[in-house]
C-alpha cells in the first residue's frame, strides 16, 4: 500500500482519487469476506493461519491509507472550513475558532506544568518506596532531596 501511495502522489497528486476509490472498494470487499459466518469462526477461535488472516491485515493496510489521507486533508485546510461533498451536494462545516484557541492555552499551561516535574525527576529522595529513586507523588512532594 506505501509502494501505492507513492506512485498515487506523483506528479500532481491525481493518482490518490483513483487509489482512494479503489481503497473503498477494497475495504468494502473485505468487510463482505471477513463478515462470513465461517470467517468469524475462525477468527473467535483464534484461528492464526488461512486466508482471513491475510484479509484482515490488508484491510488494516486500507485503514490506514484511508486515514492518512484523510488526515492530510484536514491538516491541509488552514482557513477552518471543510467542504464536504455528500452525495453530489457541498457542504461547508465550520471549525470553532474558540475552542481551538481554548486547546492552545490549555497545552501551554500543561507544558509548564511538565517542565516542573521533570526537573524533579534527576533527584534522589530519602521518603521513598525504593529508598533509591526519588518519586513525583501526588499527595507528597519531599523537600529533604539533595
């Protein structure tokens, strides 16, 4: 699927429509395989060798694809708005510029806080389980270390 991928994004990326298309009906064809009664079988029995085994990973493979692309797609869009095509018609889902905003402070108030603990963490302490290693506890914070 990587060798795939590749060849889909030469040149102007053209490919990826034609892989994509392809990858859900293979992803399709897979469910309808591995949703056989005999199949499940198998797989309930832990049954590790045979063709559905084969199929699963492929599948896996297809997952994957489908998710990287769909995360670049996501990461491409920088103006917060997602068109959408839904059976034919466009739709535009807006992104809540507020919340985003409100995630960014948020994972900067907990790198400082990070940053404190692990400056911690090179330190020996003598109010430890192991007696050898000093522990970030949440309830006791020794200041007896060296």
């Amino acid at each position: 699927m990587v060798v795939m991928a590749t060849l889909a994004g030469a040149g102007q990326g053209a490919g990826h429509l034609q892989l994509h298309s392809a990858a859900l009906d293979w992803l399709g064809r897979c469910k309808k395989y591995l949703s056989q009664k005999n199949v499940i079988e198998k797989m309930n029995a832990s049954v590790m060798h045979g063709k559905h085994v084969t199929i699963l990973e492929c599948t896996c493979h297809i997952v994957s694809y489908l998710a990287d692309v769909t995360n670049a797609l996501s990461q491409s869009n920088s103006q917060g708005t997602c068109h959408l095509s839904v059976d034919g018609e466009e739709r535009a889902i807006e992104v809540d510029s507020d919340w985003v905003e409100e995630l960014a402070v948020e994972e900067e108030d907990s790198q400082a806080e990070d940053s404190d603990e692990d400056s911690l963490c090179n330190k020996l302490c003598t109010f430890t389980i192991t007696q050898k290693e000093f522990m970030n506890q949440h309830w006791y914070h020794c200041h007896t270390c060296k």
